[in-house]
C-alpha cells in the first residue's frame, strides 16, 4: 500500500535522467520503480515530458523574522519559496531582530516561525564578538552551524568579528563538527578614494575591490587549518581565490564554498547606473571574472549555489535616489533560484542532472541534511519540485510572492517554469496556488 505514485518519463537521480515511478508511504519515497506496480495506491499522478527533481536546498536566505518582518517575513519568504521549488531553506541569524546569537533569541526566533512555514526551514547561529560563551547553548537549542561577518554586516546589532574572535570560535565549533560560514570581506584601515559619483555602478564596483575578499578567504583557510573546522564560504564572487580554496582543498583542509545566482546570470559591464536593485556585497563583478567562476562550479571547486536572498523595503534600497553607495546590498530572489540557473546554464549546454547537484544534493551537506534531501532514491524525503526545462516566462512583480518586487531579475524573460513542489509528499504548490499551507517544520540535526 502507497500513499502515492508520481509516474514520469524524466525523474532526475544520482543515476541521470530514467523513466520511471516514485513510489512513497508516509512522506517518504519508498521505492522508485521502472513501471507502476500492482499494489495498492491511494493517488497516481503523471507529470508526462516534465521533469522531476529532488526538492531545492537554499541554506543562504535572509527572512528577518522577529523584529523586521517589513523586510521580509517566514511567511512570505517561504511562500516564495514553495513557489520556486525549494522545500528546505536555512535562515541566517540576520536581521532578524533579536539576531540569533544567544539561545534566547533561538527561542524567539522559532515561536516567530511557528505555524507560518509553508517549507522546511532551519536556523544559522551567528558569532559576533564576545559571544563564544554562548556557542554550546545554541548548539543544544538545534542551530545546524554558524555565520560570522569579516566586515561590517549591514546591521549594527551583528557586528563583524576579527581574527582573535575566530580563534575563540572555531575550536568549540569543531567540537561539534559544525559548519563555520563566513562572509568574506576584510575591510582594509585605509578606505578606497571617495565615490564621486554614488550613482555609478562602476564606482560602486570599485568600493569593493577583489583584494578584500582575497585577503579574507586567505585568513580563513589558514584557520580551517589551525583548528580543522569546517569553514563555508558564502556567494565566492572573486575569481582570484579559486586557485588558493582549490589547493587548500587538495590539502584535505575542511573548506566548502558556495557562489550565487547573480554572479552567474549578470556581468558588471552590462549592470546601469543608479539600478539599486543589482547592489549586493560583495558586488557583480565583470564577465571575465565571472566566466572563471563558472568554470570552477563546473570543476567542483565551488560546490553549489545559493541565493542569498536578502530583501529590504523599497526606501532602504534607495529606489529614487538610485544612490548605490546608501542603498541596501542583498538581491532578492528566492523564488527565481531555479530558472535563474538554469537559464544561464542552458546557453553553456550544461545538462538538467547540474541543476540536482547544485540546488539540491551539494546543498544538503552544508547542514548535514544529505541522509534525507536532496536525492530521489529510496528512504529520502518526499521532497520533491516537478518543472518545466524548456517552458520560458517573462518575470512580473505580479508573480513574486516575497514581499517586496524588488529584483534585478523583472522583465527578464527565464527558462524553466516550476509547475509543482511536494513537501514530505504533499503538494504544496501547484500551477501557482498553495493546495496545502503551512506544512512546513523547523529543522534542527
């Protein structure tokens, strides 16, 4: 007896692309069969040409929920996200408000969740100075690894930690062979010449130069080596660090990386003045930079992408004044993760079995997830999005579910339509309406 078949001619598993049926009982894919079997099922579903993928794993999302649900919030962000096929996001201990760095706002953090989550959602704690007392305590409360800043964050209340921070850290973090991810940027004491133009994107570029980055992932790869912690790097988006991040891996040194969506899609050269919407930190860089870090997603140097969704009202991103320098740096994009990538991959004649490796199977290690998530096979979570790889939309505010319409992704016309999302074998997003809401749960290891 199963709950459910889902028969289909394009079922994406470690194996490659089969024909087949995911059979599955209880939320739980029992079995994936070559045909439909003579036992008894409750429903039978066909999807036909489309395909059919394990559910995306997006472990870089900001939903700001207590404290700044104006920004954003659990239950718009995750609406998003069932909307674009992802059943399991990690939310950062910013900028929620408490940020998440003692057990108390854990606490508070989780009762603000509670019964808005339309995915599976887990909790980053972050480490800030001073706050290394207060580790093990968000380890007990069920934080999947930690987030720490090497500049200034963006929010005065999650200040940026120094190398003397980190070595009280990472020990305790080893301890529990937890992740340690970390937003590389090393603001130097002397500051780039004034902008004068606040308005050129450019001059924007140029604020945030490559070295900063370079020079922050070169101080953490000699820490993961110090104390053999396992060290994240977020959205890579200097092309000078893969040769270092890739000998340092050759070494055995416990590093990851992650790059984004943006990087990927657009190039510096072609981003107008004055459009906030494509202000991130670091920046875009310029397509040669750009085509290397394709490469190396390519090559396995860089593990997965993530979104880093990271939204903000219309103000704070400096919409009229178009003055990049004041405007908040995070794009948001959640629910476009999917035909983001794939649109950009396509035109590089990447297959679809890429898009399972880098939105759903490598993603699942970062916060020990990869027993239940990201694959179809049997014993894994009925997690699942069902889509379309040669469907083509256009991008309207009208079809965004997160709060604020805000993206440097409108009006681009995207491949790949997402028609459905299973959560734990129950459809919870279908042809754009919600059959099942809030059937999501808070994850912890």
């Amino acid at each position: 007896m199963f709950d459910l078949a889902i028969s289909g001619k394009n079922i994406v598993t470690p194996d490659g692309v089969i024909t087949g049926v995911i059979l599955i009982k209880n939320g739980i894919i029992a079995d994936v069969v070559p045909n439909l079997p003579s036992a008894a099922i409750d429903t039978v579903i066909d999807i036909g040409e489309k395909f059919i993928m394990p559910g995306i794993i997006d472990p870089h999302v900001h939903l700001n929920e207590p404290g700044r649900t104006s920004w954003e919030g659990f239950a718009t962000g995750t609406r998003s996200a069932a909307a674009g096929g992802i059943t399991t996001l990690v939310d950062m201990p910013l900028n929620s408000d408490p940020v998440t760095t003692t057990a108390l706002a854990f606490d508070q953090k989780a009762a603000a969740a509670a019964g808005q989550l339309q995915v599976n959602c887990g909790f980053w704690g972050g480490i800030v100075p001073g706050n290394e007392s207060d580790i093990e305590k968000l380890v007990e409360k069920g934080v999947l690894g930690f987030k720490a800043f090497l500049t200034h964050s963006g929010i005065d209340e999650f200040p940026n930690v120094t190398e003397a921070d980190l070595r009280k850290a990472m020990p305790i973090i080893a301890k529990h062979q937890l992740p340690l991810l970390v937003h590389c940027e090393l603001t130097p004491a002397v500051q780039p010449p004034a902008v004068n133009d606040p308005r050129s994107y450019q001059s924007y570029l140029l604020s945030r130069p490559k070295e900063w980055e370079d020079q922050a992932i070169s101080l953490m790869i000699q820490l993961c080596a110090d104390y053999n912690c396992r060290v994240h790097i977020v959205h890579l988006s200097s092309a000078n660090s893969i040769e270092p991040i890739k000998q340092a891996r050759q070494q055995g040194l416990p590093i990851t990386v992650e790059t984004a969506q943006h990087y990927l899609y657009f190039n510096a050269e072609a981003i107008p003045d004055a459009q906030t919407a494509f202000k991130c930190a670091p920046p875009i860089r310029e397509k040669e930079n750009n085509e290397q870090i394709w490469q190396a997603l390519q090559e396995g140097i860089i593990d997965f992408v993530a979104t880093d969704h990271s939204p903000a009202p219309p103000g704070m991103k400096e919409m009229e004044s178009g003055n990049l320098m004041k405007a908040w740096g995070g794009i948001a994009s959640l629910q476009l993760a999917l035909p983001v990538l794939w649109t950009a991959a396509r035109k590089k004649n990447i297959p679809v079995t890429h898009m399972a490796k880098w939105l759903c199977e490598k993603p699942a290690l970062l916060p020990g997830l990869q027993t239940t998530k990201g694959t179809i096979a049997k014993g894994f979570d009925a997690d699942l999005v069902v889509w379309s790889p040669d469907k083509k939309f256009t991008v309207t505010a009208a079809q965004l579910q997160h709060k604020h319409k805000i993206t440097p992704y409108l009006n681009q016309e995207l491949y790949g339509v997402v028609a459905q999302t299973w959560l734990n074998g129950q459809l919870i997003f279908d042809q754009g309406t919600f059959p099942n809401l809030n059937k999501g749960k808070i994850i912890t290891p």
